[in-house]
C-alpha cells in the first residue's frame, strides 16, 4: 500500500480555513489504498509572537521528512512587513531550494474576469525562485540619515538561470501550444539580461519545435491585458514573475482560484504548494474565504507526486463548480470545500 | 518678446512622424510673442550606425542650451538591446538629472479600455528616474561559461529618493483628493523598502492633509485592472515605475496616448518630454502612428515651462478629439495633427 505524508502548513489569517479544505479534498480524491499522514506545522505570526522564531533549522530538518508541503498563507500586520516573508517563506524557497514557481492562469468558464470582452487565458508563468533580487544580498549605510544607502543586488547564474528555462522550455514542448516567451528587461538590466536571453536561445536550439518570443516585462504587462490568449508558457525571473503573476491571477479570475507550486524537480528536498493569494486578516475567521485555490494548489501537488489522474479530477471538479456559480447565493469556505469533496469522489 | 528655446530629437521610427504633429501643435497654441525655436538632433539608430555614437560630451553641452527637450522615440531592432536605452535615453536621464518621471493615465471619454465596466481613471505616476537598478551597476563574471554570474544593483539614496517622495507629496496635495500611494516591495527589498518606507512616513507628517497607502508592486498590479479609481498619486522607484505606467498606459487608452516627462524641477538642466510609446518600426513611415501621445507629451512641457493655459488648450483639444473618435474612419498621423492644430487654435 502506498503512502502520501504531507506537512500542512495552515498559517495565518485564512489559511486555516482554506486549507482544512484542501485537505477535505484531498481525503476525498486518493484512493483507498493510500494512506494518507499529515503532520501540522505552526508557523506563523502566532509562532513568531511566542518564540521569536520564523523557521529553524530543527524545523527545516523535520519538514524534509515529508512528501510534499501545503501551505495556506503567512503574514499578519501585527508582524513588521518582511520578517516572516523573508524569515519564513524565502527562507523556505531557499533552503529547500524550491527553484521552479509554478504558476499556471486559466480563466475558467463562469468566472468574472476585469477584462472586457471574453478573452482566452490559458498560460503558465515559470518563475525563477531562488535568485534575482530575491536572494538578500545588499545593504544599508547611514541608515537612518540624510546620507543613507539602501541597496539590493540582483543575483543570477548560468546554473540557476540554464535549470529553470530548460523545466519551461519541456513544459512548453508538452504542451499543444508549444509556446515559450522569456520575460526580462534585458535593454537596461544589461548583465542579467544578457545571461537569460543568452541562454534561453542556447537552450532553444535544443527544443526545435517550441516556438519562442522575447518580451520587455513592461511590454508584457500590457499584453497581459490587451493579448493575454497571446501567452503559453512564460520563463521569467523571480521579480519580474512575482509581478506579472498578480497580475495574471487578476486577469484570470482573480487571487481566489490562482493556485501555485514551489518546485525542486530533483525531488532532492519536498516540494511546496499554496495558494497565490495571502492571510487576508480582514475576512479571517468568518468563513468567507474561497478554498479554491488551496484545492487547486492540491491538484498541483498530486500531480507533482504522479497522482496524474486524481490532479485532473480536482480540476474537472473546480471546473465544473465555477461554471454553476453565477447567480446563485454565495457560500461559506466549507461549502465550497464540501461541494468539491463530493464532486471528486462521485 | 518671449522666447521657447526647444530641442527637438525625432528618433527612430515613428518618431519623425508624430514630433512633427508635436511641433505643429505646439506652434498652433503658442502666444504670437512667443518666439519658438528649434533645433533638430539626430540621436538614434541612424547616427549610431553611421558613426557609433549616441550621445557625447559635446551633445550633451548642446542639449543644454534649451528650455526644454522634446523627444519621439529611440529604437531600432538594427540596434542591439541595450545599445541606445543605455548609451542614449539612460544616459540623457542620468546625465540631466531627471529624477522626476512624471506619468499622469487618464481615461477619456470615447477611448477604449482593456477593462470591463466603465472605470474611473485618473491618476498620475511619479517614477524616480535617476536610482534604483537602472544605474548601471553590477556586472558580469566568467562570461559565456556555465559559471557566468550577473549582477545587477540597485542603489537607492535617502537624497534620492527624499526629494522625489517630497515631489510626489505636493502633486498629491495639489489635487482635489489628494491621495498618495507608495508601492514598493518592502517585504523582499528590504534595505530599499525600508528606507524608501521611512522617507515616505516621515514627508507624510509635512503633508497632513493627504492620505497615504502602502502597496506591494505586485498587488498594484492587481488594483491597477480591478480597482484604477483607487488611485490619485503614485510614487515608486524607478524599475517599479517602468511596469506600473505602461499598465497603466494599457488600461487608460494604450500607449497611442500615454504622455511623459523626464523632469529636472530645479531647472538646472532642460527637462525632456516623450510619449510613452517607443519607435513602432513595424508602422513607421507609413503615416499610420497616432501623434496623441506626443501632443500631450507637448502640454506637459508647456506646463512645466509655467505656459498653464495653453497646456490645458492642448488637453482640451485632445479630449474632444478623441471624443469624437468612435465610429469614424482612422485618419493619418498628419490628419490627426491638423486636427488638433485647428482646435487648440481656435
Ligand atoms: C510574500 C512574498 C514573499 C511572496 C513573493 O514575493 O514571492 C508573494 O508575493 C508571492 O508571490 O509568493
Ligand atoms: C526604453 C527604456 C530604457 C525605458 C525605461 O525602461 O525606462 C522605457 O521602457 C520607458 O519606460 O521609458
């Protein structure tokens, strides 16, 4: 019999109440013979509060033990802006070396997007998640004075930039569309851009069939809204795909059905998977939160663990609830998460 | 009598095209005593390719005779990326210290947007010009190999970004609802966010009257397509303000309509006005680009030089041509320019 033991991260503000729905539909989802073992983690504003800790290095050496993570969401205003993203989640990304982000946006049929007319999105963004500005480096002098420097480093290598573009370029091979565009802004950060666009074109060789565009990250905002069915897949760098990925959420439906992946392909360390949106501390706790992403980002998980077939039945599931929404009454996150629990397991 | 001393580079592409509206309309408006003169430089792709050169000392001391600069667009796909953003536009911006990038999105009646519904946009982007990770720092080891590593700096001083937040504070306080947001990503950038979040605070006790918020750049993406009227004035550093106003530009009516200022406030150098478009080579010549965002590129500049009335001549002009848009047939570049002319004239 098989096994699948999870480390389940519900956090802070509605991450409890999304991910008690995952899980739900998870149980509902796998098959008899899997057992199924969660252990829960406590991380959080909470933690943070009582220890002082974030993340340590017991906790990093306890979360390998596990298959895959999910995540609800970390972040509350009683904490200072960037002690738990940087303590907790980066920390995370990093030492687990969680270098593809996964993103994917499709606008599902039934679900309102802010764009006029009835646009075709079905994309996905592969972020970089292990370099770029995001690795810490930097410094501040004279904090405090008229004389102050701040400054950030971006930090980019053929390794880290080769592993990611090389997953986007397979999956855009993959896909029918066989479409990959890599979003930079290779005319003015000239170092880093010459390293991406360099190796992006290396590696292209190698995929004769995967149709490819370059694109300014300004550029690529205003596709997002004029031309999103332009896209398929998108290789970008950590910042630049933070960015554009809010925004494709918004355009596809908004942060509610937006789900995303912490990726080690290596599988050397587990995988993390949650929802794109935050703990939202101002709907927390009243039931009010939509669990959809947190389901879709359990369909993400599954199908990274090979439970290709379960993955896809959340996804028809999801579907098929988004289609039925409009106009009916709202309902409370565990209705949602009922409903999806009983539509996987009929 | 008075004078308008003005430098006039054309550029690339549609450059030549819609300055040559720019500088009809602008004689059309102008006072009788004004006496209007232009110079012509010849910045661009041609001048590269024919002597390698973008932008020497000797242009620089010749730019700097004028009241003020107006620009088209510089840009040529013959030109590799970086070339001309670096060696020219960067390197007028550094070199005249223009450290306001002032980028006002207003959606006019009859101008379509990407958006559904009937939003509400008018808001202005103030973008440090002059820090951030467009200074050129950084650099590039073990080039070409499996080792490379690039790096790029962003470097923000409290100078810096002090006088561009107290700038944006009095545009904020000028208007009727006098609103201010910073955007920044201080969860992640920390050493930059923080200071740029303590100079924020600390200008905001001299502007008590304006209400301020903090947003992440990448939930600005999302505000900017579902919630643009939340917005009245923006201030962000200057890699962030490259993405948000060419969404902005997309969501207000595109970039045929998206005006500039790359200014310098204390006047010491000559500020430079460009539409936000680049140089369209695949329309160029054909008399098929749209001279509206250069036209108001000139009322920027007229109210920056203290000509207010006929700045608001331009605007009012603008806004009942494109008013009169819908339904008819698409005029040329030159058609549009009469137009106008006629109008502001009248
Ligand atoms: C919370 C923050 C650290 C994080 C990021 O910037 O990556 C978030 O915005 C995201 O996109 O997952
Ligand atoms: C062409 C490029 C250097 C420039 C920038 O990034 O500032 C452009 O995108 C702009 O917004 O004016």
């Amino acid at each position: 019999s098989r096994s699948l033991n999870l480390a389940v991260i519900p956090g802070d503000g509605i991450g409890q109440e999304v991910v008690a729905e995952g899980l739900k539909v998870l149980s509902a989802v796998l098959p008899q013979d899997v057992k199924l073992e969660t252990k829960e983690y406590d991380f959080g504003a909470r933690r943070y509060h009582a220890t002082g800790e974030t993340l340590t290095d017991a906790d990093l050496d306890s979360l390998k033990q596990h298959d895959a993570i999910l995540l609800g969401a970390i972040g509350d205003p009683s904490v200072p802006s960037g002690v738990l993203e940087r303590g907790f989640l980066l920390k995370l990304r990093f030492a687990f070396d969680h270098h593809v982000n996964l993103r994917p946006s499709k606008l599902l049929p039934g679900v309102a997007t802010p764009l006029a007319g009835e646009p075709q999105i079905d994309f996905v963004v592969v972020r970089e998640g292990t370099e770029g500005p995001y690795t810490g480096n930097g410094g501040t002098i004279r904090k405090g004075t008229e004389h102050e420097v701040a400054t950030e480093v971006s930090v980019n290598t053929a390794f880290g930039v080769e592993r990611v573009v090389r997953d986007a370029f397979a999956r855009a091979q993959a896909r029918p569309r066989k479409k990959l565009a890599l979003i930079h802004k290779n005319n003015v950060l000239t170092f880093a851009g010459h390293l991406w666009t360099n190796i992006f074109n290396q590696v292209a060789a190698e995929f004769p069939e995967v149709t490819t565009e370059y694109m300014h990250v300004d550029a690529a905002t205003i596709y997002l809204v004029t031309q999103p069915e332009r896209f398929d897949v998108i290789v970008t760098d950590n910042l630049f795909g933070d960015i554009i990925t809010d925004l494709a959420a918004a355009v596809s439906g908004g942060i509610g059905v937006a789900a995303s992946g912490n990726i080690n392909p290596s599988g050397a360390f587990p995988s993390m998977f949650e929802p794109v949106h935050g703990s939202a501390p101002d709907i927390a706790g009243q039931g009010k939160a939509d669990p959809t992403a947190t389901v879709l980002s359990v369909a993400l998980l599954l199908r990274h663990l090979g439970y290709d077939a379960e993955a896809t039945r959340i996804e028809d599931a999801v579907s098929a609830d988004l289609a039925e929404r409009t106009g009916k009454p709202a309902r409370s996150t565990s209705g949602i998460g009922d409903a999806l629990a009983v539509r996987v397991a009929g």
